[in-house]
C-alpha cells in the first residue's frame, strides 16, 4: 500500500475463537516503519507497526461472528517525502481457529 488506504476482501466465515495472521512487510521513512490496523467489519482486531522487509507473520487473537464479515487491513502512517517513502505490503492473510462450532 503506497498511501493512507486500506485492502480487504469479503468473507463468509464461522464462529469462534480464531487467530487471524496477516503477512506484511514495509519500509521505514525518517526513521519509523509502516503501522497497519486490521478488522472484521467495523470491529478492530488489531495493529501492529510492520518492522521488518521480509514478509512477517503479524497475529491477533479475534472471537469471530459467524456470517459475511470484511477482512480489512489499512496503512495508517504513509510518509512520502523525497527521497523518504514509508511503505506497506501486504502477501496474504489468513484466519485460523482454535475451535469451530457447527451448531
């Protein structure tokens, strides 16, 4: 992500508690790196400063809803000054379950 905007993709997803990993890297600008917010719906899951070039597993730990929910992750801090650029990149996310429960 090269500015303050996010990515998301919309899900139909079960209920229960479940870690939802997000594979991230960036590059700092004057000194900090990339901050990233991640939600389901409207509801946040997390936030992380991305601190690594390398794609990074980032975690969070979510009590999931079960139903169509939107999986969005948002660069929050973009920095853009020549010869500085602050950014983000994200690979792939994904959502694992400690526990599903089919009822």
């Amino acid at each position: 992500l090269y500015t303050n905007i996010s990515c998301w993709k919309d899900l139909i997803i079960f209920e229960g508690p479940a870690e939802v990993r997000v594979y991230a890297w960036g590059h700092p600008a004057v000194g900090v790196w990339p901050h990233m917010v991640v939600k389901l719906d409207v509801k946040k899951v997390g936030e992380a400063d991305v601190t690594s070039g390398e794609a990074q597993p980032y975690s969070f730990s979510a009590e999931i809803r079960r139903g169509r929910q939107r999986l969005e992750i948002s660069f929050t801090n973009d920095y853009f000054q020549p010869p500085e650029n602050r950014e983000l990149w994200v690979g792939q996310a994904e959502i694992r379950y400690s526990k599903i429960d089919w009822k």
